[in-house]
C-alpha cells in the first residue's frame, strides 16, 4: 500500500508538471485586465459585443493561437486528474500534506476560473478584480508545487524510487492525461 501511494504521489508530480507547462504557455497570451473592450475574433454572434480584456484574451487564445484550445484543454484535464489524484492520495494513505494539496489545488481551481472572468462573472466572488484571481491562482500553484515536492522527498526517504518506478510512474500518467 505504501508503494501505490508513493506512485500516486509521483504521478501528481508529473500532472502538476504539465499544469505548469501548459500554464505558462497560457500566460503568454493571457491579459489579467477587467477593462472592458469590443470583441473582434472569429466567433461572428460576439463581435462587438464588450467583453472584459481576460476574456478577450482567452477567446483569442481559444480560436487565434495555434493549439490553444488543445493546450487549455490539456491543463484543465490536468487539473482536474490532479484534484482526483489527490483525493485517491488521501484514500490510500496517512500523508500529513495530502488535505493542505487538496485544499490549494481547490482554491487554485476557483481562482483560475475567476481570472477567466467569465463562469464567476454575476456573483458574489465577481467583487474580486481579476488581476487578484490570477495573482491567487499563481501563488496557488507554487503552495501546491512545494506541498507536493516535501510529500515526495518524504516517500522517497522511507522507500527510494528506481528507474523503474519513475518510468512506470511516468507511463502511467501520461496514459492517464491523454486517454482517459
């Protein structure tokens, strides 16, 4: 039982791995701004229309930007098979630091979805400018990265990892990202 959670833990490394790498893409393109200014991309019904510049810019990284919307995709598919990792981590195991990974990887979740200034926009949370969203969802993520990495070196104290069970750990989460 002690190996299956040590897997799970690696596998959220490299999850979380491509959540960073395909959020820095997304941030070279990404406009934290709740200035509001016309819509003039593809998507003909919108154009016009006043539209906050985050969400502007994530339509344009959507329809515009060459495997944009595959590499959206790819990081909330990741996202969310990191917060389902987690949650089996927490199954299987007695980690210390699994409930504080849950806790910031939800929080960078809802942060996330408030710097898209789109799913939040009408509520309650919308008060909160969108440069502070992106601000939240970026110190999320290093909370989650460091939260992770200390759970890890612990793990590996107790049972070191081979090159087996990286590539094993490895393996089995890219089947997991790309095919399920």
């Amino acid at each position: 039982m002690e190996r299956m959670r040590q897997l799970v833990g690696e596998m959220l490394i490299y999850c979380f791995v491509v959540i960073l790498l395909t959020g820095g893409f997304l941030a070279f393109f990404y406009t934290p701004s709740n200035q509001m200014v016309p819509y003039n991309g593809f998507y003909e019904p919108l154009r016009g229309v006043p539209v906050s510049a985050a969400y502007d810019s994530i339509l344009k990284i959507s329809s515009e930007v060459r495997g944009g919307l595959l590499i959206r995709h790819l990081h909330h598919s990741s996202s969310v098979l990191l917060v389902l990792g987690i949650v089996v981590w927490i199954l299987l195991g007695r980690s210390r630091y699994a409930l504080a990974a849950l806790g910031l990887v939800l929080l960078g979740g809802l942060a996330g979805y408030g710097s898209a200034d789109d799913l939040l926009t009408g509520t309650v949370l919308e008060k909160l400018p969108t440069p502070w969203w992106y601000g939240l969802h970026l110190l999320t993520a290093l909370a989650v990265v460091t939260v992770l990495v200390l759970s890890s070196r612990r793990e590996a104290g107790r049972s070191p990892r081979t090159l087996r069970f990286v590539a094993l750990s490895l393996g089995l989460t890219i089947l997991v990202i790309f095919f399920l």
